[in-house]
C-alpha cells in the first residue's frame, strides 16, 4: 500500500492537554457502584467496602477524573437520601434504570473512594426534580469549610475536611425526553443560570458545565445549544456533550469511520459557542466538556432486566464485553478529542467499571481489563503536554456514509518536560499494513523509546475473566527514527503508540 505521511513541529500546535481529558463516570446504574466499585465483604474490600482489585486497575488506567453520580440517574436523585448514618438511608424506586437504590454510597463515600482512587470528582447535581436549593446545599455541604448547616452536618457525617470539589455539571441531558425533568432549551437556561449564580456564590472557585445536548441527532441540536448558552455563557465555563458509538449492520469500515462524526460535532459545537461568544461581544472563550463518550452496546437482556425484573439492587445492565475492533474504535476516538484538546478540556470515558466500562468485575470474584482498556491507558499516560498541529496525508477509502476516510488517523503530543513526543496512530485498514513516513522537526537527539501495537488476528476477539489476555498490546512495533526521519509499519487494524524521546 502506498504509504501515509506525517510532518510534526513543535513550532505548530493546536492546544495543552488539560489533565481532565482523561476522566471517566461511575453512575448509580447496574454494577458500577454496588458490585463494582463497592463490595462489602469482598476479600480485597477495605474497611469502607471499597474493592482494592478495581481501584488498583482504575490507577494503572490512569484516569484523572470521575463523573458522578449520573447519568440520567442524577435526574431523580436526592443527594440527603446518601448522607448520614447508613442504617438511616431510605430505599427508593430509582425510576432511570428501575432498580433499587440502597443509598449505602452516597456524597461522602464516593469523595472519599475518590481519594483513594486517586482522582478528581466532577459533580453532577439534579436539575431535573430538584433545582437551586438542593444544589446550592450540596455545594455548601462539599465545599464549605464549616460554620454552616450543611458544611456542619458533613462534619457531624464524620468528614471534618471539605471534599473541595472544582468541576460540577448543572443536570444530565435535560434536552432528552427519557430524563426526568426534561426541559425545553429556555426553561432549562433559566434554570441553570440561577443554579449556576447561586452555587458560585457559595463557592466562586468552581467551574460549571451547562448541559448541551444528549447526541448530535438530537431533533433540538444546534438550536438547544445556542438558547442554552443565550442564558449561561456568562455564568458557566463548559458545554457538555455526549456521545456513543457502535458497530451496526456488521459494517466495521463504517464504524471505524464513526470519528468523524465526533470530529463534526464538536466542531459544530465550538461554532455555536462562538457564535454565542461573539453575539453577546465577549472575548471570553467557552470550553466543551464531552463527559460521555465510548462505544456501547446494549441486549435483550438489558431491556428484560428494566422492563420484566425492575427494582433489583445492582442489576448486571450494560455489560457487553468490547472486542479488538471496539479498542480501535475506543483509539480513534480519543485521536479526536487529543485533537481538539484546545477546547475540549474535559472528556469522560462512560463508564468506568461493569456498566459500559473497560473493568469488569465478578460479584465476590476477580476483574479484568477490557480491550478498550489499553489505548485509554495509554492516552492517559503518555498523552501528557502539548497537542501539535500534525499534518497528515493518507492514502483513503470511501464508503456508503463517508466519501473519504483516511486510513491512517494520527495525534502528536509533546510532553516537553519529559522530553518525549507520542504518536498515536490507527490504522483502520482492515486487512494489509500500512508504511508510515514521518518528517519530524526539532526532535533532535531522540530515538524510539517504544512502539506499542494493539492488533490482533481476530478483530472480535475479546477478553473475559477466564481468558484476560485475548487481546493486550505488544512492544514490538518496528518504528525507526533516522536524523528525524520517522518509518514504521502499522499492521492492519492496529492501535499504534510511537513514543520517541531522549531516553533509551
Ligand atoms: O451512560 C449511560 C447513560 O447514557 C447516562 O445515564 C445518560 O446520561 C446517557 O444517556
């Protein structure tokens, strides 16, 4: 095949990677919480029921961030029902996934799990049945050091230290009709910007993000977006977005083409916050936050679950295990949002374990890592500094939905502390190799430290507890790099990591 070329110069560079690039989202819904991240009696439990074996696997991916507690579930959620003495938690009909919510995780134990997680929590409060006061309660409660109601019930809850949480969303897809609460676009904006003022005045150190819309084929796309921020631009520092993909009619050179989609979207979006930006003469540049984005695939089980065995604790929902063509997938899609990283500065990985997610557990057993586990992993590792504006040329392929799609899909990333640059590169070539040629700039002194590979002889193959090692990336990429001359072959459907450096 004729070969794909790449040109990188750190003199060109698109933005910094924000380190919240790299979050994920646990919601109340299936196995995430109970079963996932909190098992009582379970032999790696620790003395809050938090699974030792999940939180060491959640460090190796090196997520930075978490979403919680929804998700759709946010909607319907009275976060006093989760503080407090556990044996004093109502259980309610949770009405999003119709199971049943015990309420023994709440605020204070998902901080505190986060803490030892190792990661950021980015709140989301409900704007869906509830509105201003219980979010400006929940901000007192987290946030203030004491001397109030709500910052003294925390401590009195036995958490003497605020949880001082930075990055909060005002509701989840307010524009979808399956969310309770749902709100046409000026109903929700006036209530996320009086939701937004008073939670700032509690705390003015954090930052918001106004809810955009669910998916870009929502009938209310565009439109929901630019009413939204009319009301909020002033008042939130991001807009959401969301989306999912997946493979439909056993059509892979169309799924693996579905980057493009995210690429138009938040292209779209960024324009519509400019246009916002510059109708109201404003110099102030709004951020995205796409805090749910994979690839998901939902069963007949998942809707005989809801619909024939409703109101069950922990219900396994949303676990269809991920192949290697899904890791590929998982790997252009964070190509896409590293290539915007000037404006998408949050991005959430949904989920994070059993529902949706790259770690699965077995109740009472072990857990292991899905495939779309390594490419995240390695974005978040070695995805860390400068984005560079990469040019790229690529022999294409064409189909029914896409006129042009390149077979080769590639980030450069320099981590200038480090003295590393990363390429991360696809090739959505199916069945032969493609021959990469890289003119690289300024890179001098550097060697290839390491060429990763994700492929596999089996693009469906998949991981599972009995067989956790089906599909793992290799070291053993032929990458060279000569007087800035970078070659290497990128075998067919592959996730590649070319990271060159100072360091042998
Ligand atoms: O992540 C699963 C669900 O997908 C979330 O609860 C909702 O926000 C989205 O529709």
């Amino acid at each position: 095949m004729e070969p794909a070329k790449i040109i990188a110069d750190p003199d060109f560079k698109i933005g910094e990677v924000d380190p919240r690039l790299f979050g994920s989202f646990i919601e109340h819904l299936g196995r995430a919480v109970y079963g996932g991240i909190y098992e009582p009696g379970h032999p790696t439990a620790d003395e809050m029921g938090f699974r030792q074996d999940v939180i060491e696997l959640i460090k190796e991916l090196k997520v930075t961030l978490v979403r919680y507690p929804g998700g759709n579930f946010v909607s319907g959620y009275n976060w006093l029902d989760g503080v407090g003495p556990k044996e004093n938690r109502p259980k309610r009909l949770e009405l999003a996934w119709m199971s049943l919510e015990t309420n023994q995780v709440g605020t204070d134990e998902f901080c505190e799990w986060a803490r030892r997680a190792g990661v950021e929590v980015n709140m989301a409060v409900n704007l869906g049945t509830r509105g201003i006061e219980e979010a400006r309660n929940l901000v007192e409660y987290c946030n203030h050091p004491s001397g109030s109601q709500f910052s003294d019930m925390r401590i009195a809850n036995g958490y003497a230290e605020p949880h001082r949480i930075k990055t909060w969303c005002l509701g989840n897809e307010m524009d979808g009709p399956w969310q309770m609460g749902h709100k046409p676009a000026d109903e929700y904006g006036r209530v996320a910007v009086e939701t937004a003022r008073v939670m700032k005045w509690v705390d003015p150190s954090i930052e918001l993000v106004v809810c955009g819309s669910s998916n870009a084929a929502m009938p209310t796309f565009g439109a929901w977006e630019a009413t939204v921020l009319d009301h909020t631009y002033e008042q939130v520092d991001f807009l959401s977005l969301h989306s999912y993909y997946r493979k439909q009619n056993n059509d892979l050179e169309t799924f693996l083409g579905q980057s493009m989609d995210m690429d138009a979207f938040i292209q779209s979006v960024v324009a519509t916050c400019d246009f916002i930006g510059a109708k109201k003469k404003l110099k102030k540049k709004l951020n995205l936050s796409f805090d749910e984005w994979n690839v998901w695939y939902t069963t007949e089980d998942d809707d005989k679950i809801m619909k024939q065995e409703p109101w069950q604790v922990g219900p396994p929902l949303f676990e269809a295990p991920y192949s290697h063509e899904d890791a590929v997938v998982v790997g252009l899609l964070l190509i896409t949002l590293l290539r915007h990283a000037d404006r998408v500065k949050i991005a959430c990985l949904a989920q994070l374990v059993n529902t949706i997610a790259p770690i699965t557990t077995v109740n009472g057993g072990g857990s292991f890592r899905q495939s779309i586990f390594y490419p995240f992993m390695h974005a978040a590792t070695y995805g860390k500094g400068t984005v560079l504006n990469l040019q790229v040329k690529s022999p294409k392929y064409s189909n029914k939905q896409f006129d042009a799609i390149d077979y080769l899909d590639a980030v450069a990333v320099q981590n200038e502390e480090a003295e590393e640059l990363t390429i991360f590169a696809v090739n959505r070539n199916i069945s032969e190799a493609l021959p990469l040629e890289g003119d690289l700039r300024g890179v001098e002194g550097y060697r290839v430290i390491e060429h990763i590979v994700l492929e596999n002889t089996d693009p469906v193959a998949k991981n599972s507890l009995a067989q956790p090692d089906k599909v793992v990336p290799h070291s053993g990429g032929n990458a060279g790099l000569d007087s800035g001359k970078l070659t290497a072959s990128l075998p067919a459907l592959s996730w590649n990591v070319i990271r060159l450096g100072k360091q042998s």
